[in-house]
C-alpha cells in the first residue's frame, strides 16, 4: 500500500499526469467540429422530418412545404448538425433549388425560409407573415437561436419589409438585418425577378465563421453561379448557434394558397456544399423539343375538353341561380365564391343557421362543400348600384390582413347587386353575446382584458403596421369574435376603407352602428383612425361596466353610457355587477379611464391606437390627469357641465391645479351619433328612422 502511494505521488507520476491534462485541453480546442455533409439531387422522403403541412411529391421527388392556406409546414434534415464544441464554432455552405407558385398574381402567401434551430418542435408558431418560425410572442426574442434567410413574398409593414419581393437576413426576429431585392449580378448589372414566377430558382448561403461573413446568393436554376452575391454582410452567429442545430425549410401560407416547393438540396460544414445536379429536375425546359410540343398538344386538347364541359357545367347552373360573372370580376377571380357554394354551405341561408344580425345584414354559420371548412357569411342587404368593382377590390386586397387579433377573410360573392363576405368561423361567437347575454358563465376579468388588448393589438395593425391603413368603420362588441381559446378577434370589414399611409380620405356617406359613431362623422362624413379610436372606447367602457352603449329603457341619466360612466362620483362603480368583486381594481381604472379618453368629442384630443395598447400592456402610464375626490367623475375624473364645448381643456389657474375636463352636459352632439338616419347630405342608411330635428 505504501509502495501504491509512493507510485502516486511520484514526479514521474504527476508530470504523466499534468500532460495528460495540457493535452486533453489542447486537442479539445484544436479538433474541429464533427462535419457534416449530405446530398440531395433528389428526394425519396427519407433523412427528413417533415412538419406540419409539409409533405413528400413522390411523383416529382420534391418536397413540398405547403398545400393548404393558413398553414405552415416544415422539412429538416433528420440529424442535427454539430456547430460547436467547446466554444469551437463550424462554418457551413448550402446550396438548393426551390420554387414558390401563386394560383393567381393578386392570391398567394408569405414565402419561405432556409433555417437553423436548436429545435425540432415548432413551439407555438403562426403561418402566412411568421413563416412556420416564430409567433407575435417568441418575435425578436434571443431564445430563438434563430437563424434564417427569408424568400419573402409579401410586405409586412410589421417587419419593415422593402417590398413584396425580397430576401432578407433573419437573426431571432423576422425583421430582417439585412434584405435585398430578388435577383442577381452578371458583372455590374442586376436583374431582378418574381419569386413567385413558379420558375426554379437556385440559392448559395455560404457562412465563413473565422471571417464572420455571410454570403447569399440566388439565381434562375441552370445559369451559372453568379460571381457577386446578392447579400454580403459581416456578422457573427456565436450568440445564435447551439451545439447541434437542426437545418432545413419552412413556409407559410396565409388565406390563399401559395406552393412552396424545395428540389434538391446539399449542405456542408467544411467547404463549399457540393454542387448539384440539376439536369432532372422537374422543368418544362427539362422536356425534350418535341416531347414538349407533344405533352403540350395533349394538354391543350384535355384542357380544352375539360374547359368545355366546365363551362357548360358553370353555365347551366348559374343560370339556375340566376349568377353572371362579368368581365372584371375575373381579376378577383381567386377570392371569389359563386352563390351556388354559399347556398349549399348555409343550407338555403335558412333561419336557423343566423350568427347575428346588424343594421347592413345577417351572418350565417355556414360548411363549404368539398373542404368541409367552416365559414360565417355576411349577407350585405344594401343593394350596389354602383362602387361594386370598388368594394370588391378592396374586400380582396384585404383578404391579404394577417393577425392573430383579425378574423381572417376568405372571400366574397355577389349575386346581381348584393353582396356577401366570407370569414373563418369563430367557435365562441360574439364577444356581445358573453357580456350582454346570460351565459352560462360570467366572462371573468383576466379574459376580458386580455381581449381587450388583443381587438387593441388588431387595430393597432390596421392603422399603422399593414402595407395600407385600414379604418374599420364599424368596431362594437358583435364584431369582436373568439376563437377556441377565447382570443379577441376584430372582423367585419364590410364597411372597411383603406388607403396609403401618406394619404387622407376624402368625405363619403356616414355609417357605422349607433353608440358607436364618432361626432365629427356626422359633421364631416370622413372617417378616420381617430373615429375607429372612438368606438374602441365606447367598447373599453362597455366590457367593464357590462352596460350597452345605448339602452333607451333605464333612466334618462343612464341612457347613454359615455355620459353615464362620466357623471358618476368618486364612490361609486361603474365595474360591471356580474364581476362582483373579482377583478382588479388598478386595472378595471385603468380600462374606463382610456374609455373616456378615447371617447371624448375633439379627435385630435384622444389617445392615438399605439398610446392606448402601451397603456394596457402596461409599458406606458396613463396621461396625467388631475385627480379631485370632490368632483364628480370616475375615480375622482374633474368633469365640467360646459354645453358649448364638450371639449377637454385646461383647468384654469387659480381655480384648482392644471388638470383635465371633460365636457358630458351638452348630449345633442352624442345623442346624434346613437341613432341612424335617413338624410340626403350625409347618406346615412335608415335604421331608426329618427329625424335630425327630432334630435335636435
């Protein structure tokens, strides 16, 4: 035992020893990161994992990441790849071909990706603008480890994105670092092209970790690899990449299809990736000259029979329902349903199948025949006699809205001069209904004001974050839907209007619901985000005290719920009984506090949208208001009784300290926004057939 211990504490021993430890430590710095390399000329849909609606073509042996709208699909290489080992960082080069087919110019998605992840489970992500990688939450976060170059077909005003036709440089966020317009260089020249040609493109990603340069270069597949990439950009991906990290695609539809399919594909951590042999893939350039002519005079003459019996087909039925397609409606042609399929969805749009009903028509639940899909209808009672081309294109630009607080639109039909509009279904309906109804359970507080900052967050993208503004026109609590999980969605844009950032809507006929009217639309019959300002803040007010806007059967002092919540005093609650005391009391304030600020008469006083969701995602402080517990108001609110303003002003000096007022004497000017009224100049739709003088 002794001899042991003489052994192990020899100098010949120790110095064995501290070696061992020096060259442990040096090979583990100067041994690189296992490589990885892998070669897909073709697929055969093994060594992939495929995600979500993504799916293998085994008659072209391709991968395709998309087949149905709203959707996301996935295609990762089966392995992980080793990027780094003891703080040790691989560089990699890929190469693939890829193309992305749109149905129609005007329909299509989001585009797709090339990508890096630690992970193989898409944790919570979203379709169309987030591309099967991120969600609104996850956006921007550094647990990503994210790492993408987007091909992005569709501008996002939320991501900054320069066009509709881009690739961009994406590092934890989709807003991109980088991005450049499709295309490439021969020499000094750039030529541009769609993405969405369905032609076959070819990309290099090419990431030199020791010079911390990133190159990304695209071209049309079978022209040689152009010499200047299309993105050169120094950056380093050591706070982005894990020790194994899964590689491959992703893509996103939105309400109209767009195809996403990947080729061939090859990788490599050391060197560039091999290249690829592209002779075979699938191509009408592929096919030999008269192969072609021959494939294509057969397809001509199939088409052409096919086409004819279509036709007859379409024509005999609608002239059953009396349906004529006129020229102009074939740009729109892929938003459109004919009446036939809404018929059959809503089973003869019987009684029993009604959602709601509003003063501009009913909603019916409907199942479109074929998908089985679910879809609410709006049915437009007013008649178009002219502006129908109008309406229509802007019902199909805005099918292209995606947020997660939207009711997503599928489409519309006209039959003659009417109108219908088609939205996904929302399974828990009407948020009007579970403040005002008797369900079976009270809506508690925690959902409602989660709701109330989702339909905010909505709004918020329909003024400022989409590629136009959007005034809604029409915000109440009936056109705020939920969905499974009880999220807060804005829908109903048959009375919508949008326009450019840069531009200012001119005067048009005054609609909207009463209660929810603005007062200077009836002044000015111009809508404007501001106006959507307002009736969001009737809505705040009416989902705390769980009151309507105007109920004519109460007292005349509590008729009109603006006026009502702003008279009363310090002590008392205008917090919805049904809550008892189950709310917050901070935020319950804070809610009817921006219900008055929002729903004030001068517009150019009230909260702007970006204001009002900073205040109620609490990164923002209400504004100061002077607070008196001796006036009257909400939660000590200074009001003033001034008839001739219903302006906020000053406190003036020497009487209290500045503050606040809020004029709630003068109701001409409300009482004129709760009704709808027939009227030459201003257009107004005929709902309660009350006159102006009658107002008045």
């Amino acid at each position: 035992m002794d001899s042991w211990r003489r052994n192990c504490v020899s100098p010949v021993f120790l110095k064995r020893w501290v070696w061992s430890l020096v060259l442990t430590a040096f090979f583990s710095l100067v041994i690189p990161v296992f490589p990885v390399t892998f070669v897909f000329d073709s697929f055969n849909g093994t060594n992939l994992i495929l995600k979500a609606d993504a799916s293998y073509i085994q008659s072209q042996s391709v991968i395709a990441l998309t087949k149905h709208s709203l959707m996301f699909g996935q295609a990762l290489y089966s392995i992980p790849v080793q990027m780094k080992r003891n703080e040790t960082f691989s560089s990699f080069s890929t190469t693939f071909v890829f193309r992305m087919v749109r149905p129609h110019s005007d329909a299509g998605g989001d585009g797709m990706a090339f990508f890096l992840t630690p992970y193989t489970s898409p944790m919570g992500v979203l379709p169309a603008q987030y591309l099967g990688l991120l969600n609104l939450t996850s956006n921007g976060q550094e647990y990503n480890h994210l790492f993408a170059v987007e091909f992005d077909t569709n501008r996002n005003m939320e991501f900054h994105d320069p066009n509709d036709n881009h690739v961009g440089v994406d590092i934890n966020s989709l807003s991109s670092v980088e991005n450049e317009n499709a295309g490439y260089w021969n020499g000094e020249e750039f030529h541009g092209f769609s993405l969405t040609s369905g032609r076959n493109i070819q990309a290099w990603i090419d990431y030199d970790h020791l010079q911390s340069c990133l190159n990304v270069t695209i071209t049309l597949a079978g022209l040689p690899r152009p010499q200047k990439p299309l993105i050169s950009r120094k950056i380093s991906l050591q706070s982005v990449l894990q020790e194994n990290m899964f590689v491959g695609f992703s893509a996103g539809s939105c309400n109209f299809l767009e195809y996403h399919q990947v080729l061939a594909w090859s990788f490599t951590t050391e060197g560039r990736a091999p290249p690829l042999d592209i002779s075979h893939l699938p191509s009408v350039a592929n096919h030999s000259r008269w192969g072609f002519i021959a494939s294509v005079t057969v397809a001509t003459l199939v088409t052409l029979v096919l086409l004819s019996l279509a036709v007859a087909t379409v024509f005999l039925k609608r002239a059953k329902y009396g349906e004529k397609i006129e020229e102009w409606e074939q740009e729109f042609w892929p938003h459109r349903f004919t009446y036939r399929e809404l018929n059959i969805a809503t089973n003869g749009f019987r009684d029993e199948n009604v959602l709601g009903e509003g003063g501009f028509g009913r909603v019916y639940r409907g199942v479109l025949p074929g998908s089985g899909q679910e879809v609410a209808v709006k049915s437009i009672t007013k008649e178009f006699t002219e502006g129908m081309k109008g309406f229509v294109a802007e019902i199909s630009t805005m099918g292209r809205m995606q947020h997660r607080n939207l009711v997503p639109l599928r489409g519309w039909c006209r039959m003659q001069k009417q109108l219908f509009i088609v939205y996904d279904y929302m399974l828990n309906g009407s948020l009007d209904k579970l403040i005002f109804g008797n369900p079976a359970t009270v809506l508690p507080w925690p959902r409602r004001y989660a709701i109330l900052k989702g339909v905010a967050a909505g709004l918020l993208y329909l003024h400022e974050q989409w590629e136009k503004r959007v005034i809604h026109r029409d915000i109440k609590l009936s056109n705020v839907l939920l969905d499974s999980e009880l999220n807060g969605r804005l829908g109903d844009f048959g009375l919508a209007q949008l326009y450019e950032h840069s531009e200012n809507l001119e005067t048009t006929i005054v609609v909207g619901t009463p209660g929810y009217i603005a007062p200077e639309i009836v002044h000015t019959g111009k809508p404007t985000p501001s106006s959507d300002v307002f009736s969001f803040g009737v809505l705040l007010l009416e989902v705390a005290c769980g009151r309507k806007s105007v109920d004519l059967s109460t007292d005349a002092e509590q008729q009109f719920l603006v006026d009502w919540v702003g008279e009363l005093s310090a002590h008392e609650s205008a917090a919805d009984p049904k809550l008892g005391n189950e709310y917050d009391a901070g935020e319950m304030e804070k809610v009817l506090k921006l219900g008055l600020l929002c729903s004030i008469t001068e517009p150019k006083r009230r909260l702007g949208i970006r204001q009002v969701c900073q205040i109620l995602e609490g990164e923002a402080p209400l504004p100061d208001v002077h607070l008196d517990q001796s006036s009257v108001g909400v939660n000590g609110w200074v009001v003033t009784a001034d008839p001739a303003d219903r302006l906020l002003q000053q406190i003036p000096s020497g009487s209290r300290s500045n503050g606040l007022l809020v004029g709630h004497d003068d109701k001409k000017c409300r009482k004129l926004c709760q009704y709808s009224f027939e009227s030459s100049s201003f257009g107004f739709y005929s709902e309660g057939k009350v006159s102006k003088s009658q107002i008045l």
